[in-house]
C-alpha cells in the first residue's frame, strides 16, 4: 500500500491537470462531502478527502471511458498514491467493473453524482446558495430528466443503496457537507 502524499500536492496535481474552474469546484466539493463521511464513520479524513479531490483529474485530458478514470490511475499509482484510493476512484466509474468492496470505494460512488446534482439545486435558486436547497426538493427535482441532464440518477440511487442509507438522509448529509465549505465553492 502507498503512503499519502498531502494535501498541497493533491491540489497541484489537480490544478496541473483540471483548467475547468468547474471541475475544480466539483473536486472541492466532493472533498467536503468525503471529508464529512470520514468524520462521520471515523475514517481517515485525509484518505477520503484526498480520493474526493482527484477522482476526476484526468477527466479534461482523458474525458472518454474508459481512458478517465484509468490512466489518471496509472499516473496515481506512479505519483505513490494508496492502492485503496485508486481503487476506489476506479470503482466510481462503473464501466471500469472494479468492484466497490470498501466504505471508501462506495462513499465515492455515492459522493460524486450528487454533489454535482445539489450544486445545480443551488443554481438554480435565486441566492444561488446551497443552503437554499431544500432535501425533500432535490429529490423531487431528481424525478425531472430535463433537470441537470448530466447527472446520473441511477447512480445517485444506487450509491445511497450501497451504502444501506436511506436517500433523503443521503442527500441531507451530502448537502449539509457542502454548506460547510460554501464559501470556497462559491456556494
């Protein structure tokens, strides 16, 4: 197993790689939301933020399956990372087959969809803030197709699934998370 390399290397890295403010904001947010289900499960808060953080840093130069997230795995694996964390980041893509076996891989799974989804439930409010969002709207909102197109319900469901919680309490956790680190998302 690979040791962590810190946080202010994980940025860098992300940074090098992720031009997309959005996409930057996406990583920070899917921090926040693993960092919290660390604390909450007593993990390792530094293991899960930083998986939150580089899931998808290869995405703008690797955007096709299965290249994202395979090779930003292999350059992972290169730069010393945990095999545990790649192989969760390999496991929030389900075309890759890795099998979510860890409460890492599946808070990841989990984590990433929704954060993407309550920031559109944000945008879309008129302060355009987080804490705006409403837990029973957002699911609500889940039900509309036309809404945040991008975003796959079908994982959002099944992560909640995977993790025995219920989806509503999934979604308020989530949300909560993400208002704590409001300010840095722009939120």
């Amino acid at each position: 197993m690979g040791s962590l390399p810190g946080r202010d290397g994980a940025w860098k890295l992300l940074c090098e790689w992720t031009q997309s403010e959005a996409l930057r904001r996406h990583a920070l947010g899917v921090e926040a939301a693993m960092r919290a289900m660390a604390e909450s499960n007593g993990e390792d808060a530094e293991l899960y933020g930083l998986t939150g953080l580089l899931h998808d840093f290869d995405y703008e130069r690797f955007p096709q399956a299965p290249d994202h997230p395979v090779k930003g795995s292999e350059v992972l694996r290169g730069l010393g990372y945990p095999e545990e964390m790649i192989t969760a980041i390999l496991g929030h893509a389900s075309y890759t087959n890795t099998p979510r076996e860890t409460r890492l891989a599946r808070s990841l799974f989990a984590c990433d969809e929704l954060v993407g989804f309550l920031f559109a439930c944000a945008y879309v409010q008129p302060d355009r803030r987080i804490a705006s969002v409403k837990p029973q709207s957002a699911r609500k909102k889940l039900k509309d197709k036309s809404f945040a197109r991008g975003v796959n319900r079908d994982d959002i469901i099944q992560g909640a699934s995977e993790l025995g919680v219920d989806l509503e309490a999934h979604i308020t956790f989530v949300k909560s998370a993400l208002e704590k680190s409001a300010a840095g998302l722009g939120l």
